[in-house]
C-alpha cells in the first residue's frame, strides 16, 4: 500500500540530513529534493531545520507544473 510506503520516506526524513536515498533536483525546481519509492515521488524542500513536503504523486507527470 502506498501510504504506509510514504509513510516510511516521512520517518527517514526525520533523520534529515543523515538520509540516503534523496536527489537534489535542477533547473527551475532547484533547492528541492525528491524520494521516491516504487512509482511514486516525494518531492520536498529544507527550510532552516524543517523538512517541508511540496508533493506527493506518481511519478507520471510528476514534474509537470
């Protein structure tokens, strides 16, 4: 089941920034990061010591915005 999948990503992060798994993405989405598991994305962003969650999707479209 997805949630608890997603779910699991929110537990890693709380490890932030002693979290693998996690790409920083470029261009026009730069100083974000993304997780993924399975076909499904986390895309968040840091923001002094939090970890802000932007989106959640399948990874068809996910980038499209």
């Amino acid at each position: 089941m997805i949630k608890v999948r997603v779910l699991k990503i929110f537990e890693r992060l709380r490890a932030w920034p002693a979290v693998s798994g996690t790409k920083a993405l470029r261009g026009r989405l730069a100083g974000q990061y993304r997780m993924r598991t399975g076909d499904y994305r986390v895309q968040f962003r840091i923001q002094e010591d939090r970890v802000l969650v932007l989106k959640i999707g399948n990874r068809d479209r996910f980038y499209d915005d």
